[in-house]
C-alpha cells in the first residue's frame, strides 16, 4: 500500500456501508442478511516483517487459469491382453432406427437409492468432452485404414504381446470425442472426419443382444493388481457404453453442414441402443449396470459375475454418466434423470472410501490401492458433477481433494522453470527425502527422510521450485531447482515461505456461498498484476453475512475463494477466514 493511499485510509477512519447498497448487493441465500459493515481503518500488515506487501498483493505471471482438461485416463494401463479363444458375435450391417429406439426400456432396471440429484445446462464450452481437446495427426499411435486408432499388443513391450492391433473401445470413443472438441474450435474437418470413423467402428462392431447395443473388448484382459479383473472376449464396459452416448449425441447435434439425415438418423440410433443398455439388469449377459448390496446404483467399468465381485470404480462411472447426462439433455427422457440421480447419489455416498485423506485417493470402492494416475482425474471428474448438478456437495469434495494431494508439478509450457517461493528473513529447517530423480513419488521410496540442515537468511530471498506436492505423512512442501540448496526441500508457510502467484484456479458453476462470522474482523485482497500492486480491505459485519464465490485458487500459498458479486466484487478471501455453502 502506497503511503498515500494509508494517509487517505487514516483520513476517513472508517467507511461504512450500509445495507441498502453494498451488503444488499452482498448477501445471496442462507438467512443471514446483514444491516451494516465496516471496512477499518487499519491496513492489514505484511504476513511477516521480512516479505514487502509488494510480493504479498502482486502477483508475477503463471498458468492462466483454464477449464481446459487433460487427456482421459487410459483404460487398460497395467494389465495384460492375450487374443480371444472364441469369435466375437458382432452385428455388422445396417441399423434400422425404429427398432432401436422401440427396444429401449420404458422402465427403470431395478429400484436403487436416489437424492433428487437434477441436470442443470451449462454454457457450451463447459459441456461433457468439449474442454478434451486433442492434437491434430497420428504421431505415436496406430491408426488402420479407416484411420481409427487401434492398440497395438506390442511383443517388445508386453510379455505376451502378439502384435496385432485391437479395437479398444474407450481408447476409440473418447478419442473421438476428442475430435469433436477440436474441430468445434478449429473448424478443421480433419477432425470431423476422424471423429465420425470412430463412431463408425463402434456402430460397425457392435452387439445386439437384450434389446440394446454392446460395444465389445476383442481381447481377453486380465490386471494382476486388482484381483479379480478377468476377461474373456468378448466382455463389456459400463464406461465405454456411457461415453458411447456422449460420442453419438454430440455427432447428432451438429448442424446439417456437418452431418446429413441419414447420418443424424443413425446416430440417435446408436444413442438409444447404447442407453438401452443401461436399463438392463444383472440377471442375465452382458450386463453394465447393477444394484449393490446397500441398494445404490452402479454403472460398472469392469463387469464381473457375479456382480458383487466386480471393481466399482469411481472414475469409470463418472464418465459414462456423463453419457446420462448428454442423453436426457437431447431426449429429455425421464429414465436417464433417474439414473443420472441414483449415480449422483451413489458417489455422494461413497465418496468417504474415495477419499483417502490427505493423500492420493482411492481408484475403486472395492479394491485400497491409490494410484498416483487417477488422483488429479478424480478432481476433474468432480468439479465437473458440480457443473453438471449445480450442488455444492461435488465441490466440496474436490476442495478436499485438491488439499489432500495437490497439483504436484509447477513446470509448465508457459513456465518451463517452474515457480517462485518468496522467503521471509529466518531459520529454516531443509529435507531431503526419498523421490524419484524429478522429486515425484515413489511408492518404492515412500518419501522417506533421507537428510537435514539448517539455514538462515538474514533477508527476505526467493528460490527457483519445479514442485509443490504433499510429502506422504507430512506436509505440502517446495522443492528447490537451482542455486545452493537445489534438491532440498521447504515446508509450506504463508507467513515465510510460499510459492508466488495464482495457481489451479477452479471454476464454480453456478456460484457458491460464503459466510463471513459475525463481529469478527476478515481481510480481503484484490492482487495486482504485471508489477501493479493489489489493495487490501478487513472487513467486518455485525452478524454473520452471506457472499457469492466462483472461483478457488492457491494465491502465495493459500487457499483464497473470488467473491463473485456485490461490493467486494473480485476481491478474494482465505478460506480459513469464512464458512463455505452454510457449513
């Protein structure tokens, strides 16, 4: 703060805003609606007397906050694949759309849990695959004629690989979807193209059987670290028939410059066969849906008989009902909302064995292992069910998530250095632990502590860092990339030692509530750019007031929530400081 500005804030003493303007415009939901607020005289101090409020309220550049999304997990990752025994009973030939669509269920499969989870739209760019985009071209994949990507059983690199190309149908679909979300972007109809071949070999390959469509696995698969995954060919996935859904509905959707009648037709064809599927129950084969022994709802990635055996796995899940939901969005068909309900419900529920506290979370709800492949796709998955559901609870749990084990890595395209960690004058204490050459984990090593020492800086400095991650059983620490202490890790502290800028930011949809306490002093922070220096207020109302939020992010160090209307509009508070969604 500019000596000017505390001799104007010291002037006024105090400005009060009364609830007609400022604190009407504040207050959203809850009962709690404030009469009047103070913004104090005082200016807030640095957080400690060696790091100047210029590195506290400015903000040097990082990633700029996306909802762009990464690749989908790869499905098969870790397990083995031998070539089928038997023939596999594709369909083939043409589609006769009325039949498809009088074969799907008028009624539900089986009663199963519900909470009265609902579908809410969402802007266009945050729909189900349209933040997935891909690259254009086929550099390390294997693609057939048809320009479809394949998975090569490669023998130099599998113990019994035979080298042949497969179909892998999630690997195919999403990819697909993948096409779809760039040529929405780009206009470049090499994506269009590539996106209706993968669509194509789904409707080409697939099984009628039970009044619906079966996208088929033509290998047999087996995973040695998830016991119990055995597959003959051909076997079946709940997550390849949900994103099945996704893939046709959004091919239909298209305009008529880009798809025909005929096209259109078969792929709300397709559509239907595929969320027929979803209406069948356990009580004979293929099936991709069952009721557990607590009564809740599963769509099961890996099927198994009998049901009770199988994995139910949290991510696979997730996607297909994404499919759910492409489907009652189009249709508007009153069964994919029930089944969109009990599947929320069913997540909500089970979220406890997902999460594994401040730590990476579990992949199924059946097996206790926790990869460190799913964990960030986990975090995904569920800001993307507050999108899609408008309820706070699927935020909540991402929050939580996110503070278990962070974004680890702080290198990126626009920061090929990483980040910068501020210190404040004092005595610290570095780690050295058990990593991999990078410093990421190693189950193997397990971050054991391998070395200390103590040093003290008698100003306030900064170092070079390239991660930020929780060491297991301690912790969020920085690891030091350049100068004397290069390989040494810092523990996390805002008052002396944490990363500058704004990183992972997350996007709320719609808005959540905040509370401030009441009688209780809070600061708020708007952060300054490009060399600018931010503004600080403490604010404080005499009984508890509600605010909107959209948006959370690591701002130097913490976790700080964006107020998204009324009069501290922009401005941003740390969590700590306030409740979230009245509790």
């Amino acid at each position: 703060m500019t000596d000017q500005r505390r001799t104007d804030v010291g002037r006024r003493r105090f400005i009060r805003l009364t609830g007609g303007s400022a604190l009407g415009a504040l207050a959203v939901g809850g009962n709690a609606t404030a009469a009047s607020a103070d913004i104090l005289a005082a200016p807030t101090p640095s957080p400690s007397p060696g790091i100047p409020m210029s590195q506290v309220l400015s903000l040097p550049r990082t990633p700029a906050p996306t909802t762009t999304l990464g690749p989908a997990p790869e499905q098969i990752t870790g397990g083995t694949i031998t070539p089928p025994n038997r023939r596999i009973p594709y369909t083939g030939g043409t589609v006769d759309p009325q039949t498809a669509a009088d074969d799907v269920p008028t009624t539900l499969p089986f009663e199963f849990a519900t909470a009265d989870y609902t579908i809410v739209d969402v802007p266009e760019e945050l729909r189900p695959w349209r933040n997935r985009p891909v690259a254009k071209g086929d550099t390390g994949a294997y693609v057939d004629a048809q320009g479809v990507r394949m998975f090569y059983n490669d023998p130099d690199v599998f113990i019994n690989g035979d080298g042949k190309l497969y179909d892998q149908p999630v690997t195919q679909i999403q990819y697909g979807l993948g096409c779809l979300a760039s040529y929405r972007t780009t206009g470049d109809t090499w994506f269009l193209t590539r996106a209706k071949a993968h669509a194509q070999r789904q409707i080409d390959r697939r099984v009628e059987t039970r009044g619906a469509w079966y996208f088929p696995y033509p290998f047999n698969y087996t995973h040695g670290e998830h016991g119990g995954l055995v597959y003959t060919a051909p076997w079946y996935s709940g997550m390849a028939q949900g994103e099945a859904i996704s893939l046709f509905i959004q091919l239909a959707q298209l305009p008529d410059t880009d798809v025909s009648a005929e096209e259109r037709t078969q792929y709300l064809a397709a559509a239907d066969g595929a969320f027929a599927s979803l209406l069948r129950a356990y009580d004979a084969k293929p099936w991709v849906v069952n009721k557990d022994s607590a009564g809740y709802f599963w769509i099961q990635e890996y099927p198994i008989d009998a049901p009770g055996t199988s994995d139910y796995t949290f991510n696979g899940m997730i996607f297909a009902l994404f499919g759910v939901w492409d489907y009652y969005q189009h249709t508007r068909n009153e069964l994919a909302l029930k089944l969109w309900d009990g599947g929320l419900t069913t997540i909500a529920n089970y979220y406890p064995r997902l999460r594994n506290t401040r730590w990476l979370s579990f992949y199924c709800n059946t097996h206790r292992i926790a990869p460190l492949s799913y964990h960030h796709h986990h975090l995904d998955l569920f800001m993307q069910l507050q999108w899609f559901s408008g309820h706070y609870t699927f935020a909540r749990d991402m929050d939580q998530l996110l503070d278990d084990y962070p974004y680890p890595d702080l290198v990126s395209t626009d920061l090929p250095s990483g980040g910068t960690v501020a210190f404040a004058a004092g005595t610290y204490t570095l780690y050295q632990y058990a990593t991999t050459a990078t410093g990421a984990y190693d189950p193997a090593k397990d971050d054991t502590q391998t070395a200390t020492q103590q040093v003290t800086f008698t100003r306030d400095t900064s170092a070079p860092a390239t991660m930020r991650r929780r060491i297991h059983g301690r912790g969020v620490y920085y690891r030091i990339s350049a100068g004397a202490y290069a390989g040494w890790w810092v523990g996390e502290n805002y008052t002396t030692a944490f990363l500058r800028g704004q990183w992972w930011t997350k996007t709320y949809l719609p808005a959540r509530t905040l509370t401030f306490p009441a009688n209780t002093p809070v600061d708020v922070y708007k952060y300054g750019t490009d060399g600018a220096v931010g503004t600080t207020k403490t604010v404080q109302w005499d009984h508890a007031s509600n605010a909107p939020f959209d948006q959370r992010a690591t701002i130097n160090g913490r976790n700080m929530l964006r107020i998204s209307a009324g009069t501290l509009t922009g401005y941003w508070v740390w969590h700590n400081n306030v409740t979230t969604d009245g509790l």
